[in-house]
C-alpha cells in the first residue's frame, strides 16, 4: 500500500500544462480524454494547479493550489467547481476509485 497520495492527473494554469500518470495508461481513452478536458477546463476557468491524487485508502481527491499572489484565481468559485463536478462526473469518478481499489491496493471488488 501507498504511504502518500497518488497523483492521476492535473492541470497547471501557470505553466499551461497538463499531468497525466502514466501508471495508469491502462485506462479507456475516452477515461483520459475526459480527465484531461476537465482538468484543463477547471484551470482555465479557475486559475490555480489542480490535481486528482488517490489517498490511502484509494479515495479520487480534488486538490487545489494557488500562488501566493495570483490575484485572479477564483477562491469561491472552486469550491463550487468541484462540487459540480463531483455531481455531474460521480460515475467517471467512482468507478476511477473502484478500479485503483481493486487493480493497484489489490482490494475485493465487491
């Protein structure tokens, strides 16, 4: 089992780039294409670095991070961000959990 979290992906708004791990390249494209569109989409809107990371326990996080200075990102706007996106990619994103659960901590699937 992992000690720290597990970096799937992210987006960058400084350096306009976009993170995916290529531990998990086993994915349908159409998985990565969307984690992509989304990232890029969320740090666009937003600002900041965002990053998907598997926790512990194998639970998908959003993770947000800004600089000290940056003026434009979106403080309140993220929260509601995720929270939209929790909502209208919960399938996409439990069944991201449930294949870390079972392929990589080995878990049961049921």
């Amino acid at each position: 089992m992992y000690n720290q979290n597990v970096v799937l992906c992210g987006s960058n708004s400084y350096e306009k780039k976009y993170y995916f791990n290529e531990e998990f390249d086993k994915l349908p494209e159409t998985i990565k294409q969307d984690l992509k569109i989304m990232c890029v989409l969320f740090t666009e809107d937003i600002g900041g670095i965002l990053t998907l990371e598997y926790d512990e326990e194998g639970n998908l996080k959003f993770s947000v991070l800004s600089d000290e200075g940056d003026l434009l990102f979106d403080e309140i706007g993220c929260g509601l961000k995720i929270k939209q996106l929790q909502t209208e990619k919960r399938d996409m994103l439990e069944a991201l959990e449930m294949y870390y659960k079972v392929f990589v901590l080995g878990e049961d699937a049921e």
